[in-house]
C-alpha cells in the first residue's frame, strides 16, 4: 500500500486513514521511527497480548493463540 503525505509547517505528518485503519491506529498510540538508509520507517509500538486481546474483543479463541505462541 501506497499513500502520500505532506510536512507541514511544524515538520508535522498525517498517517493517511486506510494506513491508520488497515494498522488499528487510535489517538495516543506510539510509533517507533527508524532510519533505514534515506527510508524513514514508521511502526506501531509491540502490543501486549492483554491490550491486543482488548482491542480485539471476545470474538478470537485466545486459548489457541497463546497455544500457537507457546509452540513457535
């Protein structure tokens, strides 16, 4: 996926909606930054299972994600 942005006056960037969708982004979540080359690389911060399972709701059987965790 591809997108464009711009800097604005403040060296300020929007993250453009469907990156912020496809990602979960929400107000107050972190981004790591990281320079790769002449790449700037944005990621969301490593959530724990205990927010992720938050976020997520009730609809996921954790007992085989965590399984599935254990294995690998």
């Amino acid at each position: 996926m591809i997108e464009e942005t711009k800097i604005t006056r403040n060296y300020q960037i929007t993250i453009p909606a469907s990156i912020r969708k496809r990602l979960g982004l929400k107000i107050g979540d972190t981004l790591i930054v990281r320079l790769e080359g002449d790449r700037i690389i944005l990621e969301p911060e490593r959530r724990s299972i205990t927010e992720i399972r938050i976020r997520l709701g009730r609809a996921i059987d954790w007992r085989y994600v965590e399984e599935t965790v254990r294995k690998e």
